[in-house]
C-alpha cells in the first residue's frame, strides 16, 4: 500500500537546493521540472472553460486547416519540368 508522502512526491514538485547553488540556477530548474511534468500546459488549459461542442469545432478547423496546408505545401513543390 502506498504512504501519503509517496502520493505527495508525484503531484508536487520538490528541488533540492544546495548552500552554494545561485538563485537563477535554481529557478531555470524549477522552470524546466514545470515543463517536464507539464504544469503550465495544464494551467493554460483550465484557464477558461470551453463547450464540448465548442472543442469539437475548434478540432475540426484545426484538422481541416493542415489538410489545405499538406495539399498546398504537395502541389507546390509535386511538379517539377
């Protein structure tokens, strides 16, 4: 079975900062621990709600955005004399 700091290690972010280590060090490794786990992508992504409706529209502009964009990008350099 699984201990409550077991669970606090996976949702939270712990850094280790040692005596000597500069400040800008330390949060250019904070920085990208956000990254990695993907912190700030989930931020932007409950920032607003959205319909599913909504979303679903959004995806299918979005797919059909790169089809013309593919197409275009085949036909362009396709033909060569």
């Amino acid at each position: 079975m699984m201990s409550d700091k077991n669970k606090d290690d996976k949702s939270n972010i712990h850094i280790s900062i040692s005596d000597g280590m500069p400040i800008e060090k330390a949060l250019r490794k904070f920085k990208r621990m956000c990254d990695n786990y993907g912190i700030v992508k989930e931020y932007r992504k409950r920032e607003s709600y959205c319909k599913p409706s909504v979303k679903l529209k959004e995806k299918l502009e979005a797919a059909e955005k790169r089809r013309k964009k593919a197409i275009t990008k085949n036909t362009r350099f396709g033909k060569k004399i």
